[in-house]
C-alpha cells in the first residue's frame, strides 16, 4: 500500500500538483499564528473590555489575507503605539521584536507597510470595539455607584489640531482671522461621558461650522430613560430640555444669562429654589427640526436653584441651576450643588485624552486617517479606564482617587512584562501586582479639586505662528 506522505516531510503529501501548494501555504499560517502568541497575550491582558473577534481577518475585500500586518496585529502595534507616545517607525520596531521573539523573519524598518497596513484598518470595527469598551464599562457600574438610582451622563466640546494638509483644510477649515499659512486646521469634538467611570460613551466631530449643541443632538442615542445629564449653559435650551423630558431623561444645567429670573414667580420649594413654568419660545431654533419643534409643549416646569459655591482662597461665586428634576425632598437643592461641581471632571476627562495621551494635535495627513486616529485614542482612553475601574474594584477604592496618568505611566512600563508571561497563572499574577501599585499612591483626598483654581493658557511647546511659514524660505519675501 503506497504511503500518503513522506517519512522525511510528515507534513507534506507525496502527490503532487495544486494540493501541495495549499498545503504549504497552510503550514506558512501556522507558523504566523505561533508568532502571534506575544500579541495573543497582549489581547489576553484587554480581553475584558474587547472582543479579539472583531479584529479577526475578515472573509473577502480588505484585510482578506493573512499578511505580515494583518489586521490585529496592526491594532495592537498602534495601541502600543499610542500608549507609549512612539511614532511610526517605533511601532515597526516593536513589531520586529515580536517576530524575532518568535524566531521569525523581522520586517523592514521601513514603516511604508505598517502605514499603508493602517489605513487598511476599517473605521467601522474600530467604531465597534470603542463601543463594545464604552458598554462593558458602564455594565459594570454598581446599584452604589449610581446618583440617587440614576446614571449621571456629563457632556461638553472641546477642540482638536490635525495636520495642516490641503485635504485637512478642506474638511476643517480654519478660521477666516488666521491669515494663509499660519493656521491649522481645527476640529470641534463633543463627547458624552460616564461620571461614575470616567469612561467616554461615544463623540461627534465637525468643524467649524457644527455648534457643539448641533453635534450634542447626534449623541442622543446614547441615552436611556431614566439617565440624568449634566451640562453647561450652551445645552439647556428650552427645546432640548423638552426633548429630553419627553424621553424620560432628566437634566441639571447651568442657567443661560441670556434668560431673565424673577424668584418671585413659580412655586416655592425652599430659598432661592423655586418650580417656574418656562413658556414655548416665539422662535425655532435652527438646529432644532420643524417636526420636532411642533410636537413641543407649549409650557415646561423647570426648576430653577441658586447656590453660593465657596472655593478656600477665592472670591464665592454663585451658580443658578436649570434642572427637570421637581422633587425637592428626593433631590435637595444642595445635592444638585454638588453634582453639578462634579461637572467640572468632564474638563479632566478630556484633559487627560488630549494631553496625557497626546490627541491634542492628531498627525494623520487626511481627514480619513485623522478620524481613524481619533478612534484609536479614544479607545486607549477607555481601556486605562478600565483598567481604573478594576483596580478600584478589587481594593475598595474610589476611581476618582487613582491617577489616569500614573495608570498610562504604569501601563507603559508593565506593557512588556504582561508580554513575557507564559502561563495563565503567571499572568494573573502580575496583573493582581499591576493593579496593587496602581492603587498604592491614591489622589488625596481635596473637595474643591472639581473647581478650576487659576485659569491660565496652557504653554505651548512651539512659538505662535504670526507670518506664513514660507515666508522664511528662500526666494521668498518676509
């Protein structure tokens, strides 16, 4: 009886032709998931918060074919990227070492491929990882955590620089006042967090022509009944706190200046805490639809609160607050103070994105690249929440108390240590370490650290642009 394979190559069949040929491309894809095991136990380490499904090669099209940068493997070499702040060329070294490590062939130095490889990376799954980080976040916010039975949701904008391309330009003109040459283009980002985690549940950008309460608008589904918002002046419109309402979702904002208060009119609810009735204004707003603008009460209760908010060293400030939330013994007026002081974690949230992590100047070359690179980081943010959110899990502590930039510092310098497991056990083990000195040095404990002290413009560490920049080459006049 003839033998199906050779003694000598176990792994390849005697006959020849077509079948031989598939049969060596297999074992090529065998040798290539072996040297993804490094990566495997990098997955491992996030597996709670992403699903290593989603980054799976997909079927036909883009991403198709086992490639050396497949589509996972280019996902986890940008997050390290991110992560520890390296450029392109430093996220193909990492991805050397993972090959040699594994007695593969390194790839070029040449970051071209890993360049093109990400772009390749569908901005679709990217949407669905974030979302499936933002979700696995909030379920596991306890009954404990919540305010008064109620998810708190904090929303603001905040703006972003991209590369100063043509293609950039194009969809992010910048403003009519920058003189050619000497601006770049400018983003308008608004983001709906969770206050209980820290976590970023979703975002809108636009330019300079979307309002933040235009782009606010597109968040709404992001919300469910029973969830509480807390915003600035620029989101308690009439028509959006009626919209809301009508949802089941209530609302505490900062009082417009532009609306008159009479604390003689409404129902009184304690001093300077009054339940007003708000009239339907003559006027449609612009980003509010004609449908939507018919289908609106004509009257809305609101009630209206003023706090005196007492920073040591500071002149008091009062606040009035717009809330639909009426019941003055469920909610006392100095609960609403506080809650509404929390406000201000939203300017750390984003602070801590754009500056610890570096989104506050994004380096892509085309709006596609930009909006992918924005996906990413705010991905990284989530997934440091995350890991925030376990460590104070697992030591009884507050996630207000841990520092998201020393867990970005730590994270950085433990990445490779959580790479070189080779056990489950081991693994578990280091990462039970990982989060005992995340929670060794806690935030102390400061009341009015919600409340900005010194407002000062952050230095930058470029000088301000004030001529074209080709004025100064040569041939060129100043």
């Amino acid at each position: 009886m003839r033998p199906e394979s050779s003694p000598l190559l176990p792994g390849f069949p005697i006959r020849f032709g077509r079948p031989r040929v598939r049969r060596i491309e297999l074992i090529k894809r065998e040798v290539a998931e072996m040297s993804l095991r490094r990566l495997d136990e990098l997955a491992s380490l996030f597996s709670p918060w992403i699903d290593s499904s989603l980054l799976a090669t997909t079927g036909s099209g883009k991403n198709s074919r086992w490639r050396t940068f497949s589509m996972e493997w280019v996902f986890w070499a940008f997050l390290c990227q991110l992560l520890g702040g390296l450029g392109c060329r430093g996220a193909v070294k990492r991805v050397q070492s993972w090959a040699v490590a594994r007695g593969r062939k390194a790839p070029s130095s040449n970051p071209s491929a890993y360049c093109q490889a990400r772009n390749r990376l569908p901005l679709a799954v990217l949407q669905k990882v974030f979302d499936t980080t933002a979700r696995r976040l909030t379920d596991r916010v306890g009954a404990g955590e919540l305010w008064h039975g109620h998810r708190v949701k904090v929303v603001d904008g905040t703006g972003l620089s991209a590369a100063d391309t043509k293609p950039n330009q194009k969809e992010w003109p910048q403003s009519r006042n920058m003189k050619p040459g000497c601006g770049f283009p400018q983003l308008n980002l608004v983001g709906l967090f969770c206050l209980h985690t820290g976590a970023l549940l979703g975002w809108r950008e636009g330019n300079k022509h979307d309002h933040e309460t235009s782009l606010w608008r597109k968040l709404w589904e992001l919300l469910s009944p029973g969830d509480v918002v807390l915003g600035d002046r620029a989101f308690g419109s009439y028509a959006d706190i009626a919209r809301l309402k009508a949802r089941g979702i209530d609302g505490v904002y900062r009082l417009h200046a532009t609306r008159k208060l009479d604390w003689r009119r409404g129902k009184h609810l304690g001093r300077r805490d009054r339940l007003q009735v708000w009239n339907k204004p003559v006027r449609r707003p612009k980003g509010c639809p004609v449908e939507a603008w018919r289908k609106l009460p004509s009257q809305l209760q609101v009630r209206v609160v003023e706090k005196t908010v007492g920073v040591p060293g500071f002149r008091p400030e009062k606040i009035v607050l717009a809330t639909t939330l009426a019941d003055a013994d469920c909610y006392p007026a100095d609960e609403l103070a506080r809650l509404y002081r929390r406000r201000w974690s939203v300017e750390v949230f984003f602070r801590d994105v754009k500056i610890t992590l570096g989104m506050d100047e994004l380096k892509c070359q085309t709006p596609e690249a930009v909006r992918r690179e924005l996906a990413m980081y705010l991905i990284c943010h989530n997934l440091l929440r995350g890991m925030i959110q376990e460590a104070a899990r697992r030591h009884d502590l507050p996630v207000e108390h841990i520092s998201f930039q020393g867990a970005a510092e730590q994270l950085s310098h433990w990445l490779w240590l959580f790479m070189g497991t080779q056990t489950r056990a081991e693994r578990q083990r280091r990462l039970g370490e990982f989060y005992l000195a995340l929670v060794s040095a806690p935030l102390p404990q400061r009341p009015n650290r919600t409340e900005p002290r010194v407002r000062k413009r952050r230095p930058k560490n470029y000088r301000l642009m004030t001529r074209p920049r080709d004025a100064d080459k040569p041939g060129k006049a100043a």
